[in-house]
C-alpha cells in the first residue's frame, strides 16, 4: 500500500483470512435501535485502532441491520479512516432454505447473475485471471441444483472441496445496488434474492463444517448442509491491480449495501431485472 508492505496476522496457512484471527467479527460492538415505519433496525458501531491485525489506520465502522415486514433484511456499511488501509466488508450468514437441521442443501437450487470468476492457486488465493464460468461447474446463470456438479473432478472444485468461490457479478462501476443470486428449495417453497452494491458474491457450500460447529438449537453443523451469498470485492485485491481496489483514503466513506429477500410464494417470483 503507498509502496510499504504491511505483513498481516496469519491464520488460513500462510494467509489472512476474514481479518486475521481477532477480527471485526470477534469484538463487541455498541447497538443502537433505529426506529423505522416497517419493521426492526439497529446500528452496530466498533473503531478498531490503528494497526490492529497489522492492518493500518484507525477504522470507524458502523453497520445498520434492518428488518422489514415485507421479509427483507437489509445489511448497510459506513466505514471511515484516518490513514490509508484497504477494506473488503462481507456478511458470513448460512442459509439452509428448508430449515434448521434439515440436511444438505444438495438439491436446493442456485442462480447466480455472473459470467466469470476468480480462479485460484491451491491455497484457495486468487491468481489474478478473470475466467468465464461457461463450460464449468461454476455455472450458475440459470437455476442449478447446488449438488449438481459439487463432486466434479474440475479443478477448481477439487481446492476447494466444493463451491468456495468469488463470482464477478454482471454489473459495472457505480451501477449500485444490482440483483446478485437466487437460491431455492423446491421442497419448502422457500425463496431467497440476493441485491448488493458489491462487484463479486462469494458462494461457499460449508466444505470446512466437519461437525464439531454446534448450534444454539443443539444441531450439528456439517459438509454441504449450508450455502453462503458473501457480497464483497474480490479477494487479494491488494495483491492484484487489475481487481477493483479495495483502499480507503481519510476524508473518503466506505459504503455498502446488501439485501437479502425472502419469499414462499409458489410458483417462484419473477427473477430480478
């Protein structure tokens, strides 16, 4: 960054994963409800100090969750800083449409609006190409029942042991926030939309769940039994110029906007334009 190397906690390997291992994810953070007219809102805020992770510049962060009656959540980002740093905000929520406990989501269905994606090296990093999903397990551009190809020899499926992999969404600069993905469970009904203002989407199919995760309900997490929609700029971009870059300068906002919608309408709602 500016020609300094930063050296970044490890805790992937050799790499850095989801902000080192004491994380915006690992801290408490001050709620502040928000009124709204259709449902439930509040402000989540945290300032993470100057180095902290090894990450430069004294980061304030607010993130507003809101939840609406129409079965919408709305995730929003705000972030300033007061020293150069590079940020790449994402929301790691899993999604199983036919419920908790329900199994793998091997024949729930997947669409995602990209025509490429990011391959990676076997540590799972980016190695900087921008490659076409067509003729690959990666495509998702019309409705594809996740399990379809999960076991696929294709190599990139073999790093990752599944899907774990950073969709560039069919949307240029500045377009805001655009439709990313649809899952569905054609067992439930159940529908979920995806809308970011994000370039990428991550879809990860909780290769790593090997069971010892368990939840508050008491269910034991495995392999398969979640996908994730990871909005977010592509990872390594500090690494990589020709990625959409990732810095943020003082006097500069951050912003950024995800919404997950939800429905159980049969049949399914009209796909996004």
């Amino acid at each position: 960054l500016n020609g300094q190397s930063y050296h970044l906690i490890a805790n992937n390997g050799a790499n850095t994963l989801h902000g080192g291992p004491n994380a915006l994810d690992r801290q408490v953070w001050t709620v502040t409800p928000l009124p709204v007219p259709d449902g439930v809102a509040a402000t989540l805020s945290y300032v993470s100090p100057d180095g902290d992770q090894n990450f430069p510049g004294r980061l304030t962060t607010h993130v507003t969750y809101t939840l609406t009656n129409d079965n919408v959540l709305q995730v929003a980002y705000v972030a300033s800083t007061d020293k150069d740093t590079v940020i790449n905000f994402t929301n790691h929520s899993y999604f199983n449409l036919a419920g908790n406990g329900s199994g793998s989501v091997a024949d729930q269905t997947l669409l995602v609006n990209a025509d490429r994606f990011t391959p990676t090296g076997p540590d799972q990093i980016p190695t900087g190409e921008i490659a076409p999903v067509e003729g690959t397990p990666l495509d998702f551009r019309q409705m594809m029942p996740i399990g379809a190809r999960l076991h696929s020899a294709f190599q990139q499926m073999v790093y990752a042991h599944g899907y774990d992999h950073n969709f560039v969404l069919n949307k240029g600069p500045g377009d805001g926030v655009t439709f990313a993905a649809r899952g569905y469970d054609p067992r439930t009904g159940r529908v979920i939309d995806c809308f970011t203002t994000e370039p990428a989407v991550q879809v990860y199919t909780s290769n790593g769940m090997n069971g010892s995760v368990v939840g508050s309900s008491g269910t034991t997490y495995r392999q398969t039994e979640a996908f994730t929609l990871e909005t977010q700029h592509f990872p390594d971009s500090p690494n990589k110029p020709n990625f959409p870059t990732t810095v943020l300068k003082p006097g500069q906002d951050f912003h950024s906007t995800t919404i997950f919608r939800f429905a159980t309408d049969a049949p399914l709602p009209p796909l996004p334009r």
